[in-house]
C-alpha cells in the first residue's frame, strides 16, 4: 500500500509540474501578444502613413492658374443668374427637359 501512495503521490507531482508549466507558458504568450498588439484603428494608420517628399508639378501649376473668386462675385452678386443657367420645369411625369 505504501509504494501505491508513493506512485500516486509521484504521478500527482508530475500531472501538477506539466500543469504549471503549461499555465506559465500560457500566461507568457498572452503578455507577449498583449504588447505587440496593434491598438491603433486602420483610419489612424492610414494617416499616420509618411508623405511622397515628390511634389506634382503638373498639379502645382493647375492650382496657380485657378481664378480667384471675390467676396462681391461669391455673396453681392447672387440675384443675378449667369447667361449659361438654364430653367428646368417638369413636362410629363418622370420626364424632365431644358427650356431655353
């Protein structure tokens, strides 16, 4: 009886080394994989991304040569309708034209 409870005894310290063992290694894996995490959302990432240093010359140009609109053109001006605008009434159902 005695070298059974020796037996049982052994297989218990066995079954709770490989227990802790595994628990530890458990444990480690998540506190690795908690740091290296990435808790930064796409967006974020997206416009965190670093700029092309290369600027578009053929954009730079266009947006020299854009007109410059004035206070009066934009607000004192709004009465009045530009030659191109042309009136839209509905003629039948589901039907729309321009009349000039």
């Amino acid at each position: 009886m005695e070298s059974k409870k020796k037996k049982i005894s052994q297989e218990f310290l066995t079954l709770s080394v490989l227990t802790l063992i595994t628990v530890l290694v458990w444990a480690g894996f998540e506190i690795y994989w908690a740091y290296n995490k990435s808790t930064i959302e796409v967006d974020v990432r997206q416009q965190l991304a670093p700029l092309d240093p290369k600027l578009d010359r053929e954009t730079l140009k266009k947006l020299q040569e854009r007109r410059e609109i004035s206070f009066e053109e934009l607000f004192l001006n709004e009465k009045e309708e530009p030659e191109e605008a042309q009136e839209i009434t509905p003629q039948e159902e589901g039907q729309i034209t321009a009349e000039e």
